[in-house]
C-alpha cells in the first residue's frame, strides 16, 4: 500500500484485520504518513510479524513506485475515491489491485471472472473489514493458479486510460450530435 494513512483512505479496515490478514501467511508493506493510531497499529503489527511487514512512514516517490511495481497485489480500501491514480499505475506495472467499489475505483477496476477471463483486480463493496479482508482472500485464491494469474496481470496491462482513449470517445459522441441536430443530453442515458 502506498497511501495517506487515514480513514478516507481506508486505513482502518486495514488495521481492522491485520492479524487476520497476516495470519495468511502473506507479507505487506507500507508506505505513508497519517493518523498516528494508524500508523501505530501497522508498526505493532510489524513488531508481531517480524519479516512479514514493512513500514516506511513519510513519502518517497521513486520507491513508491517500486512497491507499486514489486508487489503482487496492490491494496485500496478508499471510503470514497472521486477518481483515483494509483490503480492504474498498479495495472500499468502488473500489479492487481484489489479495491472497494466506490468512485473511481469502481470506474476503472473490474472483478476478475474467472470463468470468462475477464476483470483486471478484485473488489468488495461494503465499507467493512470483513468484506475488504474477503476481496483479499478471493484475490489469493487466483494467486495460486499461475495461469489465472497470468491473466488477471495481462488484462490489467491491456487497459488504456490515456487521454487518446478518452480523446477517440469524444470525437464519437461529437459525431452522433452532429449527425443528428434534435440531439439532447437525455439521449446519452441510453447509450451508455
């Protein structure tokens, strides 16, 4: 995670289930500054887990981009999120990110089916500890198929956020309302 460390972010469903989380065997490392009870909680869950948690409190933009790219999984909990970067630096490196449903979090990321191979990261919707440390679970029963894996990276690495995407949208929807001058807004509603 690299993050502010505080509710908003959704740091305390993750001090919520630390133990949980790392009584799963997995490691987890943090980058951040914030509410004070937060980072506590995570440096004595570090002195719980020695080995299986790091903690860099402050910010350091060349290694936030490294624990983007080193990491499997990418972690974020957000009470709300207008919008969001750090997911689509996650999936750019081919890191899976694994979210709440809010914003634009819920925009950009799609829960892996595994049936049809599709989905880019994993997502829980509820603002609750249980249903963050159950996306969690749900993200490492993919982990441990390689294949599966595979593929939720390779989707993640396909998506395309760049302003040409958005730039091509637009010019479509120019078009539409040019060729059709009794065009209102209204009619956008059905063609989404």
């Amino acid at each position: 995670m690299v993050s502010r460390l505080d509710a908003q972010k959704g740091l305390d469903l993750l001090a919520e289930i630390l133990d949980d989380l790392l009584a799963l065997g997995v490691g987890l490392v943090v980058l951040g500054s914030g509410e004070e009870r937060i980072q506590q909680a995570i440096q004595k869950a570090a002195e719980r887990y020695p080995g299986y948690v790091g903690l860099f409190i402050g910010f350091n933009e060349p290694l936030a981009h490294r624990i983007i790219a080193g990491a499997d999984m990418f972690l974020i909990p957000s009470r709300y999120e207008p919008c969001g970067l750090t997911q689509m630096y996650a999936l750019r490196y081919g890191t899976v990110p694994v979210v709440r449903a809010t914003g634009g979090l819920d925009d950009t990321i799609v829960t892996f089916d595994a049936k049809n191979k599709k989905g880019n990261g994993f997502k829980f919707g509820p603002y609750k500890a249980k249903a963050f440390l159950s996306a969690i679970q749900r993200a490492l029963r993919a982990f441990k198929y390689l294949d599966t894996w595979k593929r939720v990276i390779a989707n993640g690495m396909a998506e395309d956020f760049s302003w040409d995407r958005s730039a091509r949208k637009y010019v479509a929807l120019y078009e539409v309302i040019a060729d059709n001058p009794g065009f209102t807004t209204d009619a956008l509603s059905t063609q989404r």
